[in-house]
C-alpha cells in the first residue's frame, strides 16, 4: 500500500493515449505511486490490478497529489475541470496539435514519471473565468471557464447584435458573429483566432475580442483583472449562445446579459521546465526566429 496517489485521464479514444497511459501507469506503480482512474474509462485502458478504480463525484480527487492528463486540448480543459473542483495540480502531456496547457510531449513519458516520482516540479495558479447569464436582472445561469467565455449567434444567416460594456459603462454596439471575453491563458486559443493578443500568463488582465464584428470600433480591449465584462444580445435578436471554454453551452435569449469577470477560483498547473512563455510561443507555433542574433555580451 502506498502513501502517494496521482490521478490519471486519458483520451482513451486515441490509441496513442492508451499507449502512453499503460507506459505511465507501469512507471508510476515501479516505483512506489498509486495510480487512481475513472471506473467508466477503466475498461479502454490496460490497466494492472493495483490502478484503484473510482466513480465520478465529488470526492474522486481526494488524497491525490497530481492529475496527470494525456490526450489534446480538449482532454486538457475536462482535466481543468477536476484540478479546478479539488485544488490539484494538473500536468498535461500533450498528445494532439498545438496544447498550450501541456507541459510535456509523447516523448517525454520517462521524463514526466521520474519528475513525478522525485517530487522535481513547480506549481503556478492560472486565472479562470466566473461567467452569469442574467434575464430581466434575474441571474439564469452561472459558469466558469480557464480560457474563454463566448457569446456567439446561433443562426449562421444571422448576425448577433450587442452591446459590450466594461465596469459597467458602455463601449460599443455592434452586428458581429460574436464577442470572446479570455484570460491570458486563453489568449492562444478562440482569442487569438479571432484577433486578439497574445498575453503572457503572469500578465493579469482580462481581453475583450470581437468575432468579425461590423463596425469601425471593434478592436480586442485588454482590461484590468478586476474589471467586469459584459456582453448584451440586444432584444432584436432571435437567441444567441454561450460557450464556456467551448466545452459547455447555453442558450441565450434575446435581452440576455452575459458578465464575465475573474474567478474566485484559480487552476494550479504543475511546471516541469523553466523555459520561458516565449520559448514555447515560438516552439507551439513554429515561429520563423532565423537570423536572431540575442543581446550583445
């Protein structure tokens, strides 16, 4: 029996996680780590008899030290849901595309169980998002997000008319397919598809992006991170749609409001490297940085 228990969530869908789940399960066990997996996942992972299995709830977390995640952003964000809810540290092993929340690749395997198992990694707090749908004042809807929160229309033929407002004044009322309101993790995500800047994740601020908006003032807004967005949907509208890290969804009536600010609850995520945010910028994107000759000495 052993002292120490990390959590694991894979995308069991992929095969390469299944792969990397059993490389780290049979790691983690050699050396003295319990293992603890989602009961309902269990059957599509090959996993030893001393993995404990659990079922979701509120506890399911409890007494883990780590969640581990392997799979892509999306599994990265059902990830940031679990280390959100239970105060855990969570690292993410990148097994898709681009994966911002990672903090390892597939090859690093070996590398991210020794760390684990000697205790070698840091922990930083990342902003989150609290997000209320009001209607006629009345609050409908409460949520969160680590990246974004977006209103978005919900007929394609159909602009979203809004209105957005910071503390509480007015900016601008526009037609657009939407408006992104993101933390500075979630600024190399929809944000920045949609336009908006980059932010380094010490920055605390919150973004405002509009989503092809047709107007001649509709530039992404970088606020205070304790500013209060908001977005309206004007009562011209048939309904709108909020999507929360675009993992949850909501209708949103015609008048609706929508209030994003910062949440009263970070996620911890575990840091093996000590490479900068700009290095990992340039390395996730592949950025031309030929011809960079640094400071002189």
């Amino acid at each position: 029996m052993t002292d120490r228990t990390v959590f694991l969530l894979a995308h069991t869908g992929r095969p390469a996680a299944i792969r990397s789940a059993e490389l780290v399960v049979r790691g983690l066990l050699r050396s003295g780590v319990g293992v603890r997996v989602l009961a309902d996942e269990a059957a599509d992972l090959p996993l030893p008899p001393e993995v404990e299995l659990v079922d979701p709830g509120p506890g399911v977390m409890d007494e883990c030290e780590l969640l581990i995640v392997l799979g892509g952003d999306g599994t990265l964000l059902r990830g940031a849901a679990f280390a959100r809810s239970s105060g855990v540290p969570m690292l993410g092993v990148n097994l898709g595309r681009v994966g911002f929340l990672a903090e390892a690749e597939r090859d690093d395997l070996d590398k991210v169980v020794d760390r684990v198992v000697t205790k070698e990694y840091e922990v930083e707090e990342r902003m989150t998002l609290d997000v209320l749908v009001r209607n006629d004042g009345r609050t409908v809807h409460a949520d969160w997000a680590l990246n974004e929160a977006s209103v978005e229309k919900a007929a394609r033929e159909r602009m979203l008319e809004v209105v957005t407002e910071v503390d509480g004044r007015p900016v601008s009322r526009f037609g657009c397919d939407g408006v992104v309101c993101a933390t500075p993790t979630g600024s190399t995500a929809y944000a920045f598809s949609a336009g908006g800047p980059v932010v380094w994740p010490e920055v605390a601020a919150l973004l405002m992006v509009p989503i092809s908006a047709h107007a001649l003032f509709a530039k992404p807004l970088v606020t205070s991170p304790d500013s209060v967005l908001a977005v309206e949907v004007q009562p011209t509208n048939q309904h709108g749609v909020l999507w929360c890290d675009g993992r949850r969804t909501v209708d949103l009536e015609a008048g609706a409001r929508v209030e994003v600010r910062r949440g009263a609850v970070p996620v911890r995520l575990a840091r093996l490297h000590h490479a900068s945010f700009t290095d990992r910028l340039v390395a996730k994107f592949a950025l031309p940085v030929a011809g960079w000759r640094g400071a002189p000495n």
